[in-house]
C-alpha cells in the first residue's frame, strides 16, 4: 500500500501534529512542555545523520544513522520527508509513524519549516503550527543568551529566520512564543479544539443516539 492512500485513511483517527519555527525561537522547551501536560501524545522519532550527544539515547531522541544509511532508507520510500539542517540529514521514518497512526495515537512531529510543509503534502489534515519570536530583537536576544554559536552564526540564524518567518502564512496556526508555558497552552488549546472538529468525529452523533 502506498503512503499516500495509507495516510488519507487517517483523517477519523489521530492528529499530527508539527511546530516548526525559526532557529532560537524556543521550539525544543515549548515541544517538551507540551508533551510533558499531554503525555499520551507520540513522538515522531525521526532519523538524523547528526552526531548523537550526550545526553540522548538512540531510538529515543532520534535514530542515529550514516549517511550512507539514510539515504538507502530513503530509497526504499522508507522516509516520508527530509531536510538538510546544518549539513545533516533529518527525516521523518514512516513505518513508525504508520504504526502510531494505526494505533489511532496523536503525534507531535518537532520538524524543520520545509518539514511541515512536505508533512501537509502528504497529509492534508496535518495540523501545522509556527512558532513565532515576540520580535526579531527578542529573537536575537535569546541566540545570543544561548551563548552556543558565534556572532556570524547568530547573524547567520537571524537572515534564516527573515526567510522562514514570511512563510508563517503556510501554516495552519501561528503561535508567538513570548512566554514558555503560554505559549505551551496554546498549542495544547489548538490541539484540543482540532480533536473536537466534527471531520475527525464524524458519526458522532450516531454513536450519542445509539444508532
Ligand atoms: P537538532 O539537531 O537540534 O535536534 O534538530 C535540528 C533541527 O532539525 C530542528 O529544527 C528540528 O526541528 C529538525 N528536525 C528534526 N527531525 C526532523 C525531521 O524528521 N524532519 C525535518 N524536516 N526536520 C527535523
């Protein structure tokens, strides 16, 4: 069966989710507190060619393959989509993910901008959601606290970020991250009202008049 015929089928089952968003915008903390108030919500482990770091653990945080690995997994149509982020591959694997699907689990994809956009491709009814810094001053600010990248980086990060911003209007959402846990609310409230649209409950009513 093909991917797209195995994924159009899910409409009445779980949401998936992406959050895609500038470099320093905060994605990671916001992700992490989403899924720590909605624990039963899945995460896509996606597969990368980055080095593994110290604090992840393989198959967990990510799937940690070669080079050479990743692109014979893409051959074989096992990977749904891809990016290159700073010279490194990273995908979504989709055997996983139709198993979640099947499960009938919500998913939450952590993606790159152009990730969500080939997610929404493959999946019409992929909730995707920017995530939007208050300004592009309080962007810098928080790059330059994060202390991890040099100046031209961070100069570098800010030009990427005047290119990602503007495609804001291909999302389904946009959400500004001015405060973590407001921000994690806010997701956690787009979620929620997506669960209660009548096209991911048809029948419903059926089902209340035990029909
Ligand atoms: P990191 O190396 O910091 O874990 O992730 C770098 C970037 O890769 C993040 O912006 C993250 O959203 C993105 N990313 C992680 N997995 C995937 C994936 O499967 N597909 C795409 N398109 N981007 C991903």
């Amino acid at each position: 069966m093909g991917k797209d015929s195995v994924l159009s089928e899910q409409t009445r089952k779980g949401l998936l989710v992406s959050v895609s968003g500038p470099s320093g915008v905060g994605k990671g903390s916001v992700i992490d507190k989403v899924r720590e108030r909605i624990p039963d919500i899945a995460h896509s482990v996606s597969v990368t060619t980055r080095p593994i770091r110290d604090n992840e653990i393989e198959g967990v945080s990510y799937f940690f393959r070669t080079e050479e690995q990743f692109k014979d997994m893409m051959a074989q149509g096992e990977i749904l989509e891809h990016d290159i982020y700073l010279n490194n591959y990273y995908g979504t694997p989709l055997t996983p993910l139709l198993k979640l699907i099947n499960e009938g689990r919500d998913v939450l994809f952590d993606l790159t901008v152009s990730g969500s956009l080939a997610l929404m491709e493959n999946y019409k009814d992929a909730v995707t959601i920017f995530l939007l810094p208050p300004s592009m001053s309080e962007l810098r600010k928080r790059l330059v606290l994060r202390a991890t990248e040099a100046p031209e980086v961070i100069e570098r990060r800010l030009l990427e970020a005047s290119v990602e911003i503007p495609k804001a209007d291909l999302f389904n959402y946009a959400v500004i991250n001015d405060d973590l846990n407001k921000a994690a609310d806010r997701i956690i409230a787009i979620i929620e009202a997506e669960k209660h649209r009548y096209a991911r409950q048809i029948g419903i009513e059926e089902r209340i008049l035990g029909r």
